[in-house]
C-alpha cells in the first residue's frame, strides 16, 4: 500500500528519496507511533519532506490517496488492533459522548464500529447508528457529533474533526502560489548586496582569532568597517484598471521591499510608461514627476523592477496618443525602451499566471521588449527574477 503512495509522491515532483521511503518504514516497524492516521501522517511528512515548500503538494497527494482508503473502509476493516481503534475513539470523541457510550462499553462499541463497516453497503445519510452524512452517529461524516470519527469528507463543515492534511495549513510555502510578505522578504534579500563602509566599528571574529593565534595567545583584536546594503532599486507599480485584481499580492510586494532595501524608489503609472509618473494616487492627476526627471535623477547603477499585468490596447503601448487617460505625444513603447536602455539591470514582474501570458498580445509584446526578461509573481519566479539581476548588475 505504501509503495504506491510513494510513487504517488514522486509523480508530485516531491522529492523524495528511497532512503526516506526506508526509514519511514522502519519508524513503522519500530512502532514510533499508534495506528492513529494522523499520527501516521506528521511522521511520513517528517520522514519525506525535506522542505517546507513541498508541505502543500505533500498534503494533496496524502489527502487523496487516504480519501480513497477511508471511503472503502479499506483501512479499518484490514486487521486492526483494538486499542488502535480504541485509541482513535478516545481521541475523537467528546467528554458527554464517552459519558453515553460508556453503558454500552467499550468492547462493545469497537465490535459495532467493526459490525456496521461490514454491514453497511450503501451511503446513510442521518440518524444515530450507521456510518453516514448528517447524522449524529459518531462514525459518519459532516453531521453533528461534536468529535465524531470522520469517514469519507473532502472538507470540514463545523471544523472540529477536520484532517490535518485536508486543512493544507503550509499553501503558502508552495513555490508556485502567490506570494505572503515573509516569503518575498526572503526572495529579495537574494538581491541585496553589501560593501565595506565607513568607520571600523565591528568586530572582526575570524581575523582576531587568527591573529591573537599568531600572537602567541595573547588577544589581538582585529575591526572591520560595517557592512552597508549597497543596492539601489527602481520600483515602478501597474496601478487601476486590471491590476485591481491583484492588489493584495502587490501590496505585500511593496511592502516586502520597503523593509528589505535601504535605497528604494518607487513610482506609479497605468497600463504603461509614458513621459511621468506619480507617488500618490490620491493625487495622480496633480503631482506627477516627468520621467525625464527620473532618468536623469537616477543613475544606472539603480536596478529596475517594473510590477504589473501587460494587459492593455496594444494601442497603448505602439502608438502616440493611444493611452486611454491622456494624448501621449510619444507611445509607451519608447518610453519603456528609454528606461531599459538606462537601466541595464532590469526584470518584469507580472502577477498573471504564467501559462495565460500567450493569450494576451500586449502581454507579449512587452515581454519581447523585455528580452524575454518577464516572470511571474511567484517565489520561483521572483528567485529567476532575481539571478537574472545578479547576473546583469
């Protein structure tokens, strides 16, 4: 049974290896835990996953590989200890059900939970005796037993008897779903590059143990200058219209790089670049600096991070006056190739799935004047994002 839900696992691009498969089989030999399936499932998760961004993928295939098993009754019908069961039940249930139950013993209640899993062929849905739906029983699924042995549920109704592995608690670790503030912090701390500066004032640990080892043992100490995140970021943030759709994942873009870079410049603009941009969408349409000004404010030394959806008119982008706000004298095509011929060092992030961006032609012809330099708003993508910096800066 095991072996397949191995596979399963590797068919998941988890990468799990037959030296965890081996070990997690030797906890079970070991009896490391009870036959609690949720016991079961922190130990095969500790024993396979070796990073936590796999937690997600690794809660999928455990979900859907024991829903199978649950539904048929495989798993509890096999041959199974009683105190396994019992154990189950001790967890499960609530203080007055134990109380009501305890009449009937319980010897007696694993022999009728055992009874009823052979008897019953059908769904029940209701009532207080078979495994079902919307019952009171404390075997079925969905109903009213405050912590009843739930069977056969693909999702928790009153959240009291819900599987962990259901619950998928670890979806933002997933390396391809939207991105949280914690994990693009990590993501752009990748980008932050530190020199040597100003006055000796940190303690140099390798070097003074070196030369206090060189001095015979008496104390040397050695002062380095402090270390100074040197990056210099341009931030330019897509605002309105489509983007209305992902204003949580760039808040929390923004956000994230506000803490992680000392030298931070952001500006706003819509759909596309044209000749200025703003600070404030309050006042969008009264405080605007040129972008004229930018350039020549600046330097090329800044690294350049455009965030936005490339969905527009494709007017918008190849032809004067085909903004849809203002009579652009030149297109945002020549405005964008003026800030990319500046910044070298320069990435597109875009928070469309990436399997859509074929669909879109103006999508596309941003990301040819990219060079292809386009990712997706995902941690993956931003780490490509990221490379492609170091790389070019």
């Amino acid at each position: 049974m095991l072996i397949d839900f191995f596979y399963q696992l590797k068919q998941a691009r988890i990468p799990v290896s037959i030296k965890e498969f081996l070990t997690l089989l030797e906890a079970l030999d070991k009896r490391v835990i009870s036959g609690s399936l949720d016991d079961f499932y922190y130990l095969a998760r500790t024993c396979l996953v070796k990073d936590e961004k796999h937690f997600d993928k690794f809660d999928k295939v455990f979900g859907s590989y024991f829903k199978g098993i649950e539904s048929l009754g495989e798993l509890l019908t096999a041959d199974i200890p009683d105190d396994w069961l019992r154990k189950e039940f001790e967890r499960f249930l609530s203080e007055d059900d134990k109380k009501q139950l305890e009449a009937l013993g319980w010897d007696k209640l694993m022999e009728t939970f055992k009874q009823r899993l052979k008897e019953q062929k059908e769904r029940h849905a209701g009532g207080n005796k078979w495994i079902g739906t919307g019952g009171t029983s404390p075997f079925g699924a969905n109903g009213y037993n405050p912590e009843g042995i739930r069977i056969g549920q693909e999702q928790s109704r009153h959240r009291k008897a819900v599987k962990v592995w259901d619950q998928r608690e670890f979806k933002n670790f997933d390396d391809q779903v939207q991105l949280g503030t914690r994990n693009i912090k990590v993501a752009l701390r990748r980008l932050r590059q530190f020199a040597r500066a100003g006055a000796e004032e940190i303690l140099d640990l390798d070097g003074t143990i070196k030369a206090t080892a060189n001095n015979a043992g008496h104390l040397d100490l050695k002062m380095v200058p402090e270390l100074h995140n040197k990056v210099k970021v341009l931030l330019f943030l897509d605002v309105g219209g489509s983007m209305d759709d992902h204003i949580r994942v760039c808040e929390e873009l923004f956000s994230a790089a506000k803490t992680e870079f000392k030298h931070l410049e952001y500006f706003y603009f819509h759909n596309c670049v044209y000749e200025s941009v703003w600070k404030d969408n309050k006042r969008r349409h009264n405080e605007r600096m040129s972008t004229y000004d930018v350039l020549n404010t600046y330097g090329a030394d800044y690294k350049l991070i455009f965030v936005g959806d490339a969905t527009m008119s494709p007017y918008e982008i190849v032809y004067p006056n085909g903004s849809v706000e203002h009579n652009n004298p030149e297109s945002g095509q020549v405005w964008l190739q003026r800030l990319l011929d500046q910044y070298q060092s320069a990435i597109w992030l875009n928070p469309v799935v990436e399997q859509y961006w074929d669909y879109t032609e103006s999508l596309h012809l941003i990301r040819q004047q990219m060079h292809e330099r386009m990712f997706p708003l995902t941690l993956e993508g931003i780490e490509r994002a990221i490379k492609r910096l170091n790389l070019r800066g």
